[in-house]
C-alpha cells in the first residue's frame, strides 16, 4: 500500500489553493453546544494603545473557520505563527514556540505594510518576546483594578488574576465589557490602526507567508518523482514530508520513520519514494480530504478509507457513496432489510451501477489508528480488499441470516463480529486487546484461513466474561459484548445474552464455511438412517433445526444436553431459584468427554429431583422423551469424541439457547415471568 500515491489520488477537485489544505473544523464539546457560540476578536489597538476583546456570534459549519483560516496549532515542535486559534489554546499566545505568536509573526511574515503595522505594536509595548503584554490588555471597567501574570513554569503554567489561576474563558470572560455565559470558540487577532481594522489571517501578507512555508523549498536535486513518473529538478522528499500533518495519517510517510526508506534505517527515503512539489501539494489536499471525508468507526476504533481503481482510475466523485456503503456495513445496527436491498443491487461482472452511473473495479484500504492531536500511531491496516471481494462477503452474512437465521436473529453482518468478541480497556477508555477483533475481519475480508478452534475459543470466552459481567454488582468491562448493558439486571438477561450470543456464533460458522475459509468444518452432515420413532412436534422442531443446520450426532448428542438443561432451568425457577444452579455446572473453559457424560448423569438425576415439578408443569414425559433423544446419539461413550473440549461447552449451550429464543419467539415466557 503505497500511502502518499492514494492520498494524492484523492485530493478532490476543491484543491484551489495550498493554505485551503490546513482548515479545520474548531473542535466544540457536545455540552457546549448548547451555550451561546462566540468568536472572540482580540483588537491590538495603535490609536489607544490598548489590546481589548470583542465577542460576535460564530458560524458554525465551518464558515468562521474558512473566513478566518483557522487552521489549528502549527504541527509538533514548528514554530508557533497560526494566528487564530480555539480559546482553549489561547496560552500560546504567550508561550508559543519558540516566543508568544505575535513575535514568531513579526520575525515570520515578509517586508510589507502587514509586518509594519507589527513592528508599531511591538513598539507601542502591545506584545513582545514574551508574548502580549499584561499592561496593555483592557479587562472589564466594573472590576476595578486587576493583577494579572502569566505563569511559566512547568508546575504552575497558566493565566493567573489577582493570583487565582483561571481559564481561558474566565480569562476571555475578564476582558469582555459584558459578562457572557457562553462557549467561545475562535479567537482572532486584529490590529486597528487610524480606526481601520485589518483581520491578520485574512491579509494576503499572511496567507502568503504561510503558503510559502507549506510549499517549502522548490530547490531539490534532478530526480524521478515516484508518484507522476516525471523527471524534475524540485525532489526534496525531506522538505516536503515534514510539512505533512503529525495528527494524521500522512504521518507515517515521514523521513523519521522507517516506513518508507530502504532497509529500514531512516535515511536515503528518496531513493524510494522520491516526490516532485506538485505531487506533494496533491498529497496535502488528498491527506486533507481523507480525514475529512473518509472517517469512519470500525470496531470502536477510528479508521480511514483509501480507495483505488484497478481496471481505471477511480473519479473522486464516487468516493462519498462508497464510503457510506462500507460504513454502513459496520456500524449499520439493521442489516436484514439492507442485505437483501445490497444483493440486488451489486453484480459481478466487474462494473456496478451506482445512481445511474458507471463504477469501474476498484479496492479499497483501511487504516485503523489513534491520535492525540499531537501525534498519530497506526493500530492496524488492512490492505487490498477489493470491491468483489467485499461484495462476496457481505452477501454470505446475508444469505445466511435470511436462509437459517431470520428466527432467531434480527439482523447479522460484520458489525455484528465486534459484538462477539471481548474487548477490555483500561481506565481511559482505550481498547486494549482490539487488535485480534481487527486481525478477524482482515481474515474475512481478505480470505485468509481461519482456524475453527479460534472459533469456540472466542465463542466460550464471550458466553464466560459476558455472563461473569451480568452476575457482577457492577458492568466494568467488555461493553463491547452484544446487548450486555440493555440485558444487565434483568432476570431474563443471561439467558437471552448467552443464548443470542450462542445462535450469532453459528451463524458465523456457517458464513465462514460458506466463504471457505474456515480450516475445517464444524457443521458436516452424516448420513444416519432415519430413527424409527415418531417424534412428537416439539421435537421434531428440534430435528428440523438440526438437519438444516448439518449437526452430526456428536453434536447433536450435546444439543439435546442442553434442552435437558433448559428444562431443569425453568423447573429451578419455578422453586424460587431464580439462578438457575444448574447452569453452573457448565465450564466455559472446557469440559471434556468423561465431564460430558458426568454433567449428563446430573441432568438425569436433577430430573428425578424435579419429577413432581415437571409432572406437574406437564413436562415430565418430554424431558423422557428428551433423554432418549441423547441415547440415541450417545454412540460408544469409550470411543474418543470428534470434538474439542470448547466445542463440548458450545454444543450444550447451543441446545439452551434453541429453547430460550424459541420460547421468546412463540410468544412464551423463557422463566414464565412477563418480559418487559
């Protein structure tokens, strides 16, 4: 995957000037939204000798943020001369590297009437070396007399009045004539001069100034650009990849990494991945574009999406619809009714109609990763996922959702696997253990092998940490999990947890075997002669599933175990046991074949125990019936089983589970109480 290609390739046509690259949208907290939404315009005034804050109303949708070339703070450890900045970071007015930003202005920006007017509030003592000056800045008349330091020490760093650290807000809040209870967004400097007012982010000084260092040095030695194939005199690869943005993903491609030079050692990266000045621009407005447009949460991760075409190159223009399909497929909680919608209207003759127009084949790459603001580290990528592929995918999900589950589930796609697997984290909320739910759908989407005990060991891991979870006074982790916080404290919740958890895992199964990934199968009809008996309707229900479903006699052997179990559940429930104790004799971790048949003498027993209550309940002669369904697949107990211990655990509970969801389904109560 070659990142600086992509990204260059999905710059847009809106790519009209270089600065344009940097907008931002201004980062405001959902509480605050609902405040009074404020710009704060900071007047350095040469007539009166003062600086003084004026507030107007802000925009909203990105309008300020273009009209004023808001475009952050300046990368890492750059210089510090953006001009407007979000209130939070108004400290760095002060103590911006390397000086306050109105000195790193006046020491950055060209000769003109814009660095003149600089060197006058430099001079009229507005702002210095160490920032703007406290003396100069007007706070509010009704306060009286006010004391004001900036602190810069590491410990103590900050805005003090009359020796009380506060916000920048309270701050902005001391300087305004009127007391606001609003949020302030944006704060823009303005020199007035003769009672003319220049915004500096909007003079053509300044953005000129700013697009000369993004551009860098046109000076470079005669090479061949690795991205247009051109021979130019301006590749400078070092030059250019610093400028990229540390909090994206363009940080990956830069000459202090080791991602792109040869032999990993950081040095002579150009002999790679040489890069003209245009291609770099078309880098920056393609990097831009990404992060903007191509954003997408897959598995409670940030990811973005880079495309391209095989046949033919991919146009931009097709790119948002794209993207919305495969965000859809992930973070889509219906999926029934969308699966069947994707079926009709994908091909695979290699082209598919999109609103009327032509799409040629194409792939597409995700780039899972983190940011601080300041910094981005790559979590995962998953490379050349190709447009039929992913197609194949996602019609697996739906066939079989549609085919074999549409009972018992209401929707199943690769969302659904993030609710499969547990995920922990740690005391900030950062997923510690995600990196195997990634390494799953990389194994999906790309073909890759899948070993069948992966299967049941992330199967029972989640019947065990998701139950643990709901027994708990508390929910603390793997929220992740599939319902877990909506079932929690419920009386029914472990059982529909397990039992829908149980029904998505052999989905997955069957969707795997249907891809013809999984290693080995799970599900493998074999051929037995029909019984004789002629099994009641109940039952035969129970047969029907397990014929479509391909259970061997292992399997089902243990399927009806756990009908057992279901029935000795609710005759414990009807005593006031409302835990059901026979449910802790399963053991998640495994249970092996002596365990099996041990669990099944308990069954048989608790069956005696509870024979005036299921007589009672007119059940006593299905949980017989029952028994000698287990019998007839029992088979020689000395002979060693075909499954694995995990597998023993699943097959049990999948039986459970049959019952559970099949009560629900009927209209039944699972524990003969009203669900709510």
């Amino acid at each position: 995957m070659d990142i600086p290609k992509l990204l260059s390739n999905m710059c847009g046509e809106d790519a009209e000037n270089l600065f344009s690259a940097l907008i931002k949208p201004a980062s405001i907290m959902a509480k605050d939204r609902k405040k009074d939404l404020l710009n704060i315009f900071m007047n350095f005034d040469l007539d009166q000798k003062k600086v003084f804050f004026d507030a107007v109303p802000y925009s909203g949708d990105i309008v300020d943020e273009q009209k004023y070339h808001y475009f952050g703070n300046n990368p890492a450890a750059a210089k510090q001369t953006y001009v407007v900045r979000d209130a939070g970071s108004m400290l760095n007015f002060w103590l911006g590297k390397p000086k306050g930003i109105m000195q790193n202005l006046y020491e950055f920006i060209g000769d003109g009437k814009l660095k003149e007017l600089l060197r006058e509030c430099q001079e009229s003592q507005l702002f210095d070396e160490k920032g703007i000056c406290e003396a100069a800045i007007q706070f509010r008349e009704a306060l009286g007399e006010v004391e004001f330091e900036v602190k810069r020490d590491k410990a103590d760093k900050g805005l003090y009045i009359n020796g009380d650290k506060v916000s920048p807000d309270k701050f902005i809040n001391f300087c305004l004539e009127d007391e606001s209870n609003g949020k302030f967004v944006l704060v823009i400097p303005q020199i007035i001069k003769d009672g003319e007012t220049i915004c500096i982010s909007q003079d053509e000084a300044y953005l000129t100034a700013i697009t000369e260092s993004l551009q860098g040095e046109s000076v470079g030695s005669l090479a061949v650009c690795h991205l247009c194939g051109k021979s130019k005199h301006d590749i400078n690869t070092v030059e250019y990849s610093t400028k990229l943005s540390k909090s994206s993903i363009g940080k990956v491609f830069v000459t202090t990494t080791v991602n792109y030079s040869p032999l990993f050692n950081k040095s002579n990266h150009q002999k790679n991945y040489s890069l003209c000045k245009a291609c770099y621009e078309k880098i920056l407005f393609g990097e831009k574009a990404v992060m903007r447009d191509y954003k997408i949460r897959v598995a409670g991760e940030d990811c973005v999406l880079l495309f391209a075409g095989v046949t033919d190159k991919l146009e931009t223009k097709f790119l948002p619809a794209l993207k919305a399909n495969i965000d859809a497929v992930f973070n889509h909680n219906e999926l029934s009714g969308w699966a069947s919608d994707l079926i009709k209207e994908f091909d695979c003759q290699g082209i598919a109609t999109y609103l009327g127009k032509k799409i040629h084949l194409y792939e597409f790459h995700m780039v899972f990763y983190r940011t601080d603001g300041k910094s981005t580290s790559v979590v995962k990528t998953i490379e050349s996922v190709s447009r039929i592929r992913f197609e194949e995918v996602n019609k697996a999900f739906a066939k079989i959702l549609q085919e074999r589950f549409d009972k018992f589930l209401t929707s199943f796609s690769l969302a659904n696997i993030y609710r499969m697997i547990p995920v922990s984290t740690n005391s900030k909320g950062e997923q510690l253990d995600i990196g195997r739910v990634l390494d799953f759908y990389s194994g999906i989407l790309k073909g890759e092998a899948i070993a069948r005990n992966v299967i049941f060991d992330f199967a029972t891991e989640a019947l065990e940490k998701g139950i643990r979870e709901l027994n708990s006074a508390k929910l603390r982790n793997y929220k992740n999990l599939h319902r877990l916080e909506a079932l929690y404290g419920k009386d029914y919740g472990k059982d529909f947890y397990g039992a829908e958890m149980v029904m998505m895992y052999l989905a997955l199964i069957e969707v795997l075997q249907e891809l013809k990934i999984l290693n080995e199968e799970v599900v493998m009809m074999e051929e037995i002669g029909s019984p004789e008996v002629q099994y009641p309707e109940y039952i035969q229900e129970m047969e029907q599933f397990l014929t479509a479903h391909h259970f061997n006699m292992a399997q089902k052997k243990l399927f009806y175990m756990g009908v057992l179990m279901h029935l000795i559940g609710r005759a414990q429930y009807k005593q006031d046991h409302k835990t059901k104790p026979i449910l802790d004799k399963i053991t998640y971790s495994g249970m092996t074949d002596k365990e099996v048949l041990d669990f099944y003498l308990e069954l048989q027993a608790k069956g005696r125990q509870y024979q005036s209550i299921l007589l009672k309940n007119k059940i006593l002669g299905v949980f017989e019936q029952i028994e000698g369904c287990v019998t007839r697949n029992l088979g020689d107990v000395d002979k060693k089983n075909q499954l694995t211990e995990k597998e023993n655990v699943f097959f049990i509970k999948a039986g459970y589970s049959f019952c559970v969801l099949n009560y629900k389904n009927k209209g039944a109560d699972n524990n003969d109480s009203s669900e709510k």
